[in-house]
C-alpha cells in the first residue's frame, strides 16, 4: 500500500492553473495496484461564450424633418444598450477517480515507471459577473441636431454554473526511489470531461509517495 500527494500544472479550456492531488494505492502485486485519487483546481478561470445580441436589436433609425416638415435625412444610431460582457471570471474543478495502476518491471531498483488509466466523475463550478454597460454612444448628426441622450449606468449581476462529468483518465509517469519508503514522482495525467460539452484537461506535477 501507499499514499501520495503532488502539486501539477493543469491545462483547462487553454488556460493554465495550479492543482493539488491525493491519492491511495492498494498493491495486488508487483505489477498491478488500485488506486483511488482526487484532484482539486481551486482557481479556474472561466469560459464563457461571449453573449451576442442580433444587430437589429442593437440600433435604431429616426428621421430628421426640414422646416417644412419634409425629412432632410435619416440617421442611425448605433447601440444604446449594447452585448452584455462577462468579467471576474473564477471557477474550481474537482476530480474523483478509481485507476488501475500498473508498474512496469525494470532491472534498475530505484526507478518504477508506471501507467494509469480509469474513470470516476468531476464537478467544475464557474462564476463570473454580467456586465450591462448602459451607455449610449453619440453618433454623427447633421449639424445643428441635438438629441437627448439617457446617462450612463452600468450594471452587475452575478451568474454561475454548476456541472457533474463522467471523467476518464489515461497516463503515467516515473518514480525516484529517494529513502527506502520514500519515492519521488513525476506525473503526466489526460482527463476527458463526458458532459455537455466535453473537454480535455491535461495535467503535469511532480510530488512524493510513501510506502507502507
């Protein structure tokens, strides 16, 4: 048996984060273990589609009548309430798996390079804020046209979403035999997200494990 614990760099949706991983393995034999492992990315940033509004709800026309009444000339305007933006983009993702873990005999003792592969679920939960940015842009009117125009407000509402995905993992790595139950471990994970939307997150640390 033995327990582990590593710190990596992890890769979701191209942004990078720091991740902290915990693991227990249970030896059947020299070759093949089980192991249980959990994976926490407590600052991942968010991903949000940008929200996009259909032009013709973005600008109006008006008219502009002479003084008799005939119409000069038509302006547009441009947006007034414009696409609403997403800002403070934070997150966490939480990986739970069950790995076969198979080591892979060498004639050097203090190396055990190994493989892993299994499945469990992960939970990542996003939060950002929607920004509605309330301010009317000026445009291009004939001269000696005043318009009167609404004053700026810009408003904040909080959103968040929340999703639990079945997570496969493949991978593997190399271990150091630094004391006699002590080993030091380099790690290279692949996580594939089955959800609504799936995605893959890699992950790349180092760490320690002891042997009991």
């Amino acid at each position: 048996m033995s327990a582990g614990g590593s710190a990596s760099a992890t890769s979701v949706d191209s942004r990078t984060s720091w991740s902290f991983a915990g693991s227990f393995e249970y030896r059947f034999n020299r070759v093949a273990g089980l192991e249980l492992e959990a994976t926490a990315v407590p600052t991942l940033k968010s991903a949000f589609s940008p929200v996009v509004l259909p032009a013709s709800s973005t600008s109006s026309f008006f008219s502009v009548s002479g003084p008799a009444g005939s119409v000069t000339s038509s302006v547009a305007l441009p947006a007034i309430f414009p696409s609403p933006r997403f800002e403070n983009r934070e997150g966490r993702a939480l990986f739970f798996t069950n790995n076969v873990r198979l080591h892979i005999p060498t004639t050097a003792a203090r190396l055990d390079p190994y493989f892993v592969a299994g499945g469990g679920i992960a939970n990542v939960r996003r939060t950002a804020e929607i920004v509605f940015d309330f301010s009317p842009l000026i445009p291009t009117l004939p001269p000696g046209v005043v318009i009167p125009l609404p004053p700026s407000r810009i408003l904040r509402q909080p959103f968040s979403s929340s999703s639990v995905d079945l997570a496969l993992t493949i991978g593997g790595g190399v271990g150091v035999r630094a004391a006699s139950r002590l080993w030091i471990e380099a790690d290279l994970r692949l996580f594939r997200l089955m959800g609504e939307e799936d995605r893959n997150v890699g992950r790349f640390g180092a760490g320690v494990r002891y042997r009991f």
